[in-house]
C-alpha cells in the first residue's frame, strides 16, 4: 500500500497531460468558427484607420528637427 501512495503521482502527471492536450485540442475547434471581429472591434479599427490617414501627410513633410547623432 505505500508503494502505490509513491506510484500515485508518477501515474497521475501522464494521464493529467493527455486530459490537458484533449482539453486544448476542443478549444481550437470550437474557437475556429468566432474569427469575425465584432461592432465594437470595427469601429476601433475604423478609428485607428482614420487616424493614420491624417498623420501620413505630416510623416511626409520635412522635419525641423535637429540631427541627433554627434559629430566628431
């Protein structure tokens, strides 16, 4: 009876991993099909997208800024 209390847990890491890989495996099937974003996530990318439109033409203006590497 003592030697199963020590065999107890080098059986139960094996048989715990395989129940954890099942249990993964039945969450990548069942999250397959919700890829679409919903409202509130299009309306955040549409923000966002709208904001890079008006920050690219200053990216394309000429910077006054001073060059930050030394000069020797």
């Amino acid at each position: 009876m003592d030697k199963l209390l020590y065999l107890l847990p080098i059986l139960g890491c094996p048989i715990m991993m395989v129940v954890m890989m099942v249990m993964m495996r039945g969450n990548k099937t069942n999250n397959a099909g919700t890829a679409t974003p919903d409202l509130a996530t299009q309306d955040e990318i549409a923000a966002l997208r709208a904001e890079i439109a008006s920050l690219r033409p200053q990216q394309s203006e000429p910077s006054t800024q001073v060059d930050p590497s030394p000069k020797r």
